[in-house]
C-alpha cells in the first residue's frame, strides 16, 4: 500500500504554479511526467502503471498546488483550490462557456462526484485523470487569470490543440475536447488520505468506466 506526500515548498509567491510529482512513479517516470504536464506532451510509452488503488496524503499541500500521481496507467491530478478559484466555478459568464456544465455526461462514477460545480467529494481537492478527451495529451495547469485569452479564469489549457477547461475541468466550448476530464473513483480514508481507485460507498457499478478517458 502506497503513500503519497508531497515535499513541502517555501516559496510563497510561486505556490500558485506549483507542480509536483508525487507517489508510485519511478524517478525517471515522475520526471517525465512533469515536464508533460507543463509542456502538454503525449504520455504514451513515458507512462508506467499499476492497476492498484493507490493512496495519497495531501496534508503538505500548499493551497494552489498541483501534484501528479498515477492510477491504471493514467496520470492522475490532485489539486488543491484555492477559495478565488472555487468562486470562478460557479461565474455565470463562465458557466455559459462550458460545453456540459452541470456534468450530465458520464465523465464522474456517480452523482456525489459531480457536487454541483465541484466535480469533487470535497470541494477544497480536486482529482481528475489528466488526460484530455480529445487525443490524450497532457493539459497544462494554467491557474494565472487572462493569461491564455483575455477573459481566462484559470484552469488547464492543452497545448496540443488547443483545448481549455477550467478548475473542475470542465472543457469550454471551442475546445476540440468534447467532454469534460473524467474523474476516477476514489474516497476519503480520512481527512488527509484519498484513496483512487475503487470507492466505499455501498451499490457503485465497479465495472464504471468514463465515455472517454
Ligand atoms: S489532445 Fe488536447 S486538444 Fe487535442
């Protein structure tokens, strides 16, 4: 049983743009992980897997900061919101842009993983599969506002083609991506440990797969 904790960080005014690598992933696989993640790389070979649940500690996490594990041989996204970032969410003029809002596609295993405009059991923590649903590429993590177009609230942006989602990620239309970033399943073990991979909760299909990955 693995766990992850992610190395703490002194520098406050770049915690925003934290991005670590973190859990079962070889060295060299979590380096190549993270220059994916900031370059939108195609993960492809670079990957390594376990099929396992895995688990991770977010007790260090700074607010703002983003770290990378991995789960089925997919890289996985845990980021934690800040409050201005959650408040983005729920921006009418945000919500207007999106493709699926209310996250009525089969990109979460349930309804309690959608939570309005939170696609999280918690608020506070995001996990998703970092993986774009148009062709698999390794979205950005671009939280700074107006920096990918003038009206940009934050969120991630895939270089590949193009695409953008916000902090739940939710894909905005325009984007070649179809459908919002799936959600794996995973639970709470306490307050500082998720456990990605399976879920505690009594009658969830655990054959539930995301219409795109
Ligand atoms: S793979 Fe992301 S936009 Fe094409």
């Amino acid at each position: 049983m693995d766990s992850i904790r992610p190395a703490p960080t002194t520098d406050k005014n770049r915690r925003r743009f934290l991005v670590s690598t973190a859990g079962v992933l070889g060295a060299g696989a979590a380096g190549l992980l993270a220059d994916a993640l900031i370059d939108n790389m195609n993960p492809g070979k670079a990957v390594e897997a376990l099929g396992a649940p895995i688990e991770v500690d977010v007790s260090r996490m700074e607010p703002g900061q983003l770290i990378l594990a991995e789960w089925k041989k997919k890289p996985i996204w845990i980021l934690r919101r800040e409050p201005w970032m959650l408040k983005t969410l729920a921006e009418p003029s945000l919500r207007q842009r999106l493709k699926d809002p209310d996250s009525k596609r089969n990109q979460q295993p349930a309804p309690q993983f959608v939570n309005g405009d939170y696609r999280a059991l918690r608020p506070e923590y995001f996990i998703a599969v970092a993986l774009c649903t148009h062709m698999q590429c390794i979205p950005g993590y671009r939280p700074a506002p107006h920096t990918v177009t003038p009206w940009w609230p934050g969120g991630f942006h895939c270089a590949c083609h193009g695409s953008m989602y916000d902090f739940s990620a939710r894909v905005i239309e325009g984007s070649p991506a179809p459908l919002n970033i799936p959600i794996p399943p995973y639970y709470w073990m306490s307050e500082t440990v998720a456990r990605i991979g399976e879920v505690n909760a009594s009658g969830f299909d655990r054959n539930w797969s995301p219409d795109i990955w």
